[in-house]
C-alpha cells in the first residue's frame, strides 16, 4: 500500500488543509496520514482564528508516524511559526522522505495571513531548500523572490530566482493571472514547461493549492515522474473545480472525490 503524509493544518469547514489533503489521497487510493500543525476556524467566507500546535508536539507527531509507518512522500502546507518550521526541517533531514513536496501557504483564499513575518526568514533558509518540489501561487511566488508577477516571463524570472535560492523543483500557480490559468513548471533541467488550462467559471477555488500538492506527492508516490505528476495533479484539480461542487456562502470547496464513481445512493425513507 503506497503511504502519504501531509504535514499541515487543519480546516474546521473540510475545504483546505488536512481535510483536503486526505480526501486527495483517497481519490488517489493511497493510504493518508496527517501531522496538524494548527487548528483554524475558518469556512468559505473567512479564517477567523488560528491556534498553532506546540512544536514540541509536532515532533512527536512526525516521530509517531515514522518510526511505524514510513511514508513515501511527504506534502508540507500551512506551517505559520517559526519554531515549528525549524521542528519540520530538522525531522525531514532525519528521515530524509524519498519525496518532500512543500507549499509555502501564505495568504488563504480569503486574504487571511497565514504566516508570519519572521516566520518567513526560516521557511526560505531551512524547509523550502528540502522540497523536491515547491508549488507557491503568483503572490507567493512574488513574496518569496521580491519579483513582481505581471506577465510569464516575470513568472520565468521567479522561477530562475527560486533555484539560485536553493530549490529544486519549481512549479508557480497561475490560478491569479488574469486570461488563463497556465502554471510554470521549472525542473532541474532548468527548462520552462508551461502547463496550459483553460480556466473554470467557478468561483468555489478554496483548497485548490493543498490539494495540487497532495494530488502531486501521491503521484509521486505512485511512481510517475516529477513532470508527469504535475502534469496529472493539474488534471485531477481541473476535474475537481469542473465539477461544480457548490456549498456555503463564500468560495466554496472543491469536489475531491468526482473521480469516485457514485454505485451506492443512499436515501432516507420517508
């Protein structure tokens, strides 16, 4: 059985974080776990609270899951302290997964800040050099190079940036351009892939970013190639968003199980 932990925080309306990682690797029928690093309150309207988990803890967690079922890829999400990225970074070099896959979550959906400011220093030194891949959106892409995104080849001067500061594997989200939603895929053979999408009318987008991740760290995983598992993680979110799911008030979730044929329907009896 192929195994997948996410490393993140959790979402009390099931949309983003630990909820939506695991629904991913459902669909993707690898077994999940999950270290929390923070509980959220938060729905498709707004995060109107974060309580982080003691680092210490989340040393315990990561140490629990390793030293009895070892997983074959590890997804990295919100991490919002600065202690606890450290506690992260130091548990990856022990274990060392075959695959680490990191999403600098900064922003949510919302506008809510998610990390700190002196949060950000360690994130880029210590953790996002780990990765094997990091998947930032424009915004936090231009937060961690200084560069502002307006056009492709600003995002290509990004990506170039990102690898001089010691990151592997590149992939920029275009979800926030305007015309379309073509992500960059900059690899260790420093070549531009521009994965091209059209883009959904549909505004329920939150979790989209955890799950691309997720979806990519069980492909991983799985076996398929660095490239090749973008390639189907952005296809596996494309049907997710194409669904048209539609819950709450605000921008509502993604359906991360359309891909799991509905043989059963249960209803009540009246």
């Amino acid at each position: 059985m192929v195994k997948v932990l996410t490393i993140a925080g959790s979402d009390s309306s099931g949309g983003a974080g630990i909820q939506a990682d695991l629904k991913t690797m459902t669909a993707h029928c690898v077994y999940g776990m999950s270290v929390i690093t923070a509980l959220t309150a938060q729905n498709t309207t707004g995060v109107y609270g974060i309580l982080n988990v003691p680092e210490s803890f989340v040393r315990e967690e990561i140490d629990a899951v390793f030293s009895d079922i070892t997983p074959d890829a590890v997804k990295v999400g919100m991490v919002s302290e600065t202690e606890i990225i450290k506690a992260i970074a130091d548990k990856m070099i022990e274990y060392s997964p075959k695959y680490l896959i990191v999403d600098p979550v900064m922003i949510s959906t919302s506008g809510y800040k998610l990390l700190s400011d002196e949060a950000m220093e360690t994130l880029l030194t210590r953790l996002l050099p780990l990765a094997d891949i990091v998947t930032p959106n424009i915004h936090e892409a231009e937060a961690i190079t200084g560069i502002c995104i307006k056009s492709k080849s600003d995002a290509e001067k990004a990506a170039i940036r990102m690898r001089d500061m010691g990151m592997k594997n590149i992939l920029i989200k275009g979800g926030h351009f305007k015309n379309d939603a073509d992500d960059l895929f900059y690899g260790e053979d420093e070549r531009f892939v521009w994965l091209s999408a059209d883009r959904v009318d549909n505004k329920n987008t939150h979790g989209t970013g955890c799950t691309l991740s997720s979806a990519i760290a069980c492909d991983l995983a799985l076996g398929y190639d660095m490239l090749a598992a973008v390639k189907n993680a952005k296809a596996y979110v494309f049907g997710a968003i194409a669904d048209n799911m539609n819950l709450g008030h605000g921008d509502g979730p993604l359906n991360h199980v359309y891909n799991i044929p509905k043989s059963v329907v249960v209803t009540a009896e009246k």
